[in-house]
C-alpha cells in the first residue's frame, strides 16, 4: 500500500456568520497517497475550498484529525502552521495572486526569502522555476504585463521554487480560456507524473478534472461515494 | 536586508500618492529642522559671552530698564567679583533696519579685564582705539560683510537713544578690527562694533548716569550662585532690584524678551505634526486596506504574523525616515539662510538629531494600527474578499 500524504478522520467543520453557526463539513474521512493528483469536483457551497483550506494549513477544522505530510495539523498553532506550510505547500490561486509591484522572478523568489539561502541562491532556484514552467524569458516581467496563462505559470513556480511535497490549486484555470487552461494543467500533469508531487485541485471543469488520476466528488460538505457524480 | 525589495516596491505600489505623502513628510521635517534649530539656539544660548566665570546683573523687572551706575561700585566690592564692567544696548542698525548691528559701548579698562582673552586686537589698533574718542573696533567679519576699511567712518541708527541734537545718528571712525579667539563664539559676535562708553554718555540727551547691565568676573565658577545671590540680595527692596544670572543664562533672557520663543515653535510644530499624524496614518491605513488579499498570500506562503507585522512597520518606517533624512538635509542647507535672518544667533546642527526620533515615533504611531490589522487578518476570509 502506498504511503499517505493527506489522511482526514472525522472532520467537521463550521463557522460563525454573525449569530448562525454554518456547519460545512461533516464527518469528512479521507486519505490520498502520495503522489496523486486529485481533482476535487462539486457545486459551490459543498465546501471543496474548505476542505481545501484544511489540507493546506489555512484552517483548522472545528473537530477531527488532520494529518498532511506526517503532522497533525490540528494540533499545530498558528505560528506553526505559517512554518509547517512554507516548508511543506504550494498554493496556486484562480487569481493568480501575484504581487503586482514586484516582477516574476521576485514574485517566485517571495517563499525563499523565509529561508536562510543567500540572494545569489534564491534567485537562481527562482530561475530555475520559472525555467520548469516554461517562462523564464519572462522573468523581468511584471504580472500586469503578462497573460492569464504566464501569470498562472509564475504562480506554480512560486508553489514549486520551495519544492513542497504538496500542491494546492484552487480553481487554477477558472480566470482562463482552453488552451491556457489546457497547458497549465498539462503542466500540472508533468509535476505530478515527473516531478512526484502530490497535487489536490478543486474545479468545476469537468475537463479539468480528467487531468488528474482520481475525480472526488463532494456535495453539502460530504464525499459522495466512489464512482458517484451528482446528476 | 533580504526584504528591502520587497518592502521597497510596496511602497512604490502607488507612485503618486506615496510621492505627494512622501512630500508632505519632508515639508514637516523641513519645518522641524528649520525651527527646532533656532529653538535649540534659543535654549543653547551662546551669544555675547562665554565661559562659566562671568555673571550679568540686569533689572530685576526688565532688561529694557536700566541700572543706576552707582551699583557698580557696591558688586565690585561683593567677595568673589574680581572685576565688572557696565554696558548699554544702543540698539543700531547700519543704512535700513535689516542690517543689523550689534553696537555696544564700552568701558575700556573693565570690559577687557572681564572678557580677558577672548579677543583679538593688534597692539597697533588697540593703541589708536585707545587713543581715539569717536573710534570703534568692528568684528572682522561685519567688516568683510559691508566691505568696510580701516580709517572709514561708520554711521549708524540707533532705535532707542537720540543724541543732544535730537538726531538717533551715531558716527565713529573705524580704528581697528578685532576677532574672537573661541570660534564657537564667531556667531555671536559677528555683529559687534566696540565704541567708547564715554562718547554715547556724553552724548545721549537722556538716561545719564545709567547703564543697561553689569557684566561681573568671578573668581569661582562652582560659587556663580552664591555670589549672584549676594549681589542681588545688595539691592533687596532698593528702587532698582536687580537679577543676577550666568552670562548665557542672560542671552536666553534677552533674546526671549520677544516672547515664549519655544512655545511657540513648539505649537507649531505639533500643529504640522498632528496634521501629518492624520495624513500618514491615512495613507498608511488605505495601503495597508488595499492590499489585503496581498497580504493574506504573504500568509499563505508562510510569513507568520509576526513578520506581516514588521513588514508593515518596516514600510512605515521606510517613508517616514527616508522623508525625514531629505526634509532635515534641506533644513540643513537653510541654516546659513536663518542665521542671516536671526543675527547673532548661533545655530548649531546637532538640533536636528531630534528630528530622526521624530521620524521613527510618527512610523510607529501611523504604522502600528495597520500592522496590527494586516497582523490579525485571517487568511480565509481575506482570500474569500471578507476582509
């Protein structure tokens, strides 16, 4: 049996908005080996991005146990949590998410500034990032200067330049059109299968989801059972 | 170091609005320089004296109302006093009102014993000053100043005091030029012109047989309070008390005469400084609003809260000292410009230190509620636009 990267057990999950408390996960159970690419599918409001958060250390669950990368996560404190996830995540975002003062090398630099690598070290392993992804004749180039599909590019090399064993991708091709769309997740495929990493994407791209080698679908914050698919 | 750039483009995110805030700091900080400077000369006071030996009787209710000359006989006899000598502000300007001179007349013999080795005059020109009624020995620079020579005569104005013939004109022939030998002291006397005391006495058509002030020399700088005490308490309830002071104590006294100078630079300044507090504070804080899903990716990347904390404060920090490092320079390169308007005044750059501390309190003050704010943003909700 492979070994697991994301087990959950028993995961419940709610907010507080104003005086309602909203429960968006229940009894969530789930395990994903390492080195799968996981598509996680439903309508809005099943709490994909919740469970999402969860796995990437963004949140901690109301109760139940969270184990990603060998940590308890729920155990951890928020400061622990900041250096668990800088070690351990990258996160690529609908929007990208770059910071639009800084040109793309910097932005993919921005994760080894919380190390002790030297300038010198952190630019060339941005370089090299950007060069896995295929843009790194962009690399002096600002986000406003680039297109969806580059600013994507530049986002899964900053996930990527502190080699995490996990990516995260919320949505990453829901701002773009097909053909971007299609060569970031193309790309997404290559770091899985070449690259080893574990990835967890939430989509509602149905075409999207075929990248990945297993489809979860959830609905009212539960996993539907294997092989099911709301209809 | 490693977070310079990053710090640095932030904030720059905005060009046009860091620039106009930018230069509302460097105003104020051009202000602060400019009148924290003159503040500080008025509280450092160095003009017209130096050295802890020396003592300044003046009248206890004004330094406007004068002394009987008489007094002079009774400190020189007060133990400790081992010389004094008298003098009055003739108040005199050369040709228009803005070129100010600092005339004063003197006592020969006693204002050189009490100001022993503080001057330099050739033997020559101390002999024809000597030797000359209506002679005056000018400071060199004042000489350099309005291109005077040696041998010239030298009219001037005098505001308060008119001579038997009605006329506020008073001529003397320049005999000589003297220097000070502590450059520290080359401001202060950069307007004096020495002339006899005998020839304004003669000469004015009122206030015969009084002086201005009594300059005393003390044998014991530690016993200055003691012996000023004694001189003071020889004129208790006398019709002309007087008030016995360290001699720069007494230049503070004279140059405050036209008011609370530091009150009211002071109000001044915390005026510019409140309404900068307002200013900054905003900037910072709209920044700060405008970047919070920004932020909330620092977050996710893995910089604690902590160090979202000092990000923030360190970009405060970064316009504030930066405004103020440019503000305080320009101030700096003003000071020739103020000492011209303040004649006698000596101002000294050190004043301007102050103002790095101010820079770094106005940070912390306006970078502190946004750091807070970006310090305690929840990541979900930021990402999620709840923020």
């Amino acid at each position: 049996m492979s070994e697991v990267i994301v087990s959950l057990r028993n995961i419940d999950k709610s907010y507080v908005r104003g005086k309602q408390s909203i429960d968006v996960l229940q009894g969530l159970t789930l395990d994903i080996p390492k080195g799968e690419f996981v598509a996680l599918m439903g309508p809005s409001g099943s709490g994909k991005t919740t469970l999402l958060n969860l796995i990437g250390g963004l949140d901690t669950p109301t109760s139940g146990e969270i184990t990603v990368a060998g940590q308890r996560l729920d155990k951890l404190s928020s400061g622990g949590l900041s250096h668990w996830r800088a070690n351990h995540i990258g996160f690529v975002f609908q929007f990208y998410n770059l910071m639009p003062m800084l040109t793309a090398q910097r932005n993919v630099e921005l994760p080894l500034l919380l190390t002790n690598l030297s300038a010198e070290k952190r630019k060339a392993n941005a370089v090299a990032a950007l060069t896995l992804v295929g843009i790194a004749d962009r690399a002096k180039h600002k986000p406003s200067e680039l297109s969806g599909g580059q600013a994507q590019r530049v986002a899964i090399a900053r996930a990527l330049v502190a080699d995490p064993m996990l990516l995260v991708c919320d949505e990453p091709t829901g701002d773009l059109d097909r053909k971007s769309a299609d060569e970031v997740l193309h790309l997404l495929q290559i770091l899985n299968r070449e690259h080893g990493k574990s990835i967890v994407m939430v989509t509602h791209d149905p075409k999207a989801a075929e990248f990945a080698s297993r489809q979860l679908h959830m609905d009212k914050g539960s996993l539907l059972e294997a092989g099911a698919t709301l209809v | 170091m490693k977070y310079f750039p990053l710090i640095w483009a932030t904030l720059w995110r905005k060009k046009t609005r860091t620039l106009f805030t930018l230069l509302s700091v460097v105003i104020a900080f051009l202000l602060f320089g400019m009148l924290e400077t003159v503040d500080y000369a008025f509280s450092h006071p160095s003009a017209g004296t130096t050295g802890a030996d020396k003592l300044i009787s003046t009248n206890k209710y004004s330094i406007t109302l004068p002394l009987p000359f008489a007094d002079l006989q009774e400190i020189r006899s007060v133990p400790g006093v081992t010389d004094a000598t008298w003098l009055t502000w003739l108040g005199a300007y050369y040709q228009e009102s803005k070129n100010f001179v600092f005339a004063l007349p003197i006592d020969t013999e006693s204002y050189f014993n009490v100001h022993k080795d503080e001057f330099i005059v050739s033997d020559e020109q101390m002999k024809n000053y000597r030797g000359t009624r209506s002679g005056a020995l000018v400071n060199v620079a004042l000489m350099k100043k309005f291109g005077w020579k040696v041998g010239e005569k030298l009219p001037v104005h005098s505001t308060i005091w008119t001579q038997k013939n009605g006329s506020l004109d008073w001529t003397f022939d320049i005999v000589g030029t003297f220097d000070v030998k502590d450059s520290t002291q080359a401001n202060a006397q950069a307007y004096t012109v020495f002339f006899h005391y005998d020839l304004f006495d003669e000469g004015r058509s009122f206030g015969k047989g009084t002086v201005g002030w009594i300059e005393e020399r003390i044998d014991n700088p530690a016993n200055a309070a003691a012996i000023a005490g004694k001189i003071d308490a020889l004129f208790a309830n006398s019709p002309n008390e007087t008030k016995t002071q360290p001699a720069n104590d007494f230049a503070m006294t004279f140059i405050k005469q036209i008011g609370d100078i530091g009150f009211v630079l002071r109000a001044i300044l915390g005026a510019v400084f409140f309404t900068l507090l307002f200013l900054t504070g905003n900037t910072m804080m709209q920044s700060v609003r405008e970047r919070i899903p920004e932020l909330a990716v620092l977050k996710t990347l893995g910089f604690t809260d902590g160090k979202v904390l000092a990000l923030v404060i360190a970009e405060s920090l970064l316009l504030c000292l930066f405004a103020a490092v440019i503000g305080l320079g320009l101030s700096y390169a003003t000071l020739p410009i103020i000492g011209q308007a303040l004649q006698g005044v000596q101002l000294d750059p050190v004043a301007l230190i102050p103002g790095l501390g101010a820079a770094v309190l106005l940070a912390l003050i306006v970078g502190f509620p946004p750091a807070w704010r970006a310090m305690r943003l929840n990541i979900v909700d930021a990402l999620s636009g709840l923020h």
